[in-house]
C-alpha cells in the first residue's frame, strides 16, 4: 500500500496529463492516504522522490512517460491481485475490487498514450 500510494503522490504531481486522467490519479491517491491512516502505516522514506519524479514528467515527452509508468503500474498492481488471490479473497474482497479497478482506469491512461501517438516520442 506504501508503494501505491507513493505512485498516486506522483501521479497527482505531473499535470500533464490529461484531467479526467489527473482526476483519477487524485481518487487513487485519496484512496491510498484513507488506506495508509487506517492502518496506521507510515509513509514511505521515498515519497519526496516520487513527487519530483511526478513534476519532472511534465518536462519530458508527457504521453511517452505515462505509457510506461502505467504500464508498469498495471504489472504491479496485477502482482497485488495475485498475491491477494493466493492469501484469502473472501477476507480482501473490497481491496481486490479497488486494486481491479484502478488498475483498469491506469490501463485506460496507457491506452489514451497510444491514441496520442506515445510511441512515436
């Protein structure tokens, strides 16, 4: 959970994307912080990190870079599925959903970097 809301503190730094793009990285990331203060987990020590990483895309080839961040993103958040799979669904039935979800909606955002040519940059 570190790791992804680390990702979505990213995310919601790197305005150029699209905004129904940047609206659902803002969801993801209010999901995450509910998820964190909940279980009381802190923060990771990484986090200023992915910020400036987050900001920086905005200089770079912006589609390019949510092309792979997203595809990546997409394989973790897949691993996750998998590992809770294994573990006990019934017990993590609302993670699974959520995890499932988000996962669908950054596919969404790598699909938006094909339509608009990321390949190409």
């Amino acid at each position: 959970m570190r790791v992804d809301h680390a990702g979505e503190c990213g995310a919601s730094q790197y305005a150029g994307q699209m905004a129904d793009m940047w609206d659902q990285e803002k969801k993801h990331l209010s999901k995450f912080n509910e998820i964190l203060a909940e279980n009381r987990l802190r923060l990771t020590v990484l986090l200023p990190l992915w910020n400036i990483a987050g900001f920086a895309l905005d200089f770079e080839g912006p589609m390019a870079c949510t092309l792979a961040v997203e595809e990546s993103i997409s394989e973790h958040y897949n691993s996750q599925i998998k590992a809770l799979m294994k573990r006990d669904p019934e017990k993590y039935t609302q993670l699974l959903q959520m995890i499932k979800e988000f996962r669908d909606e950054e596919m969404e955002h790598h699909d938006i970097g094909l339509e608009h040519d990321a390949e190409s940059t």
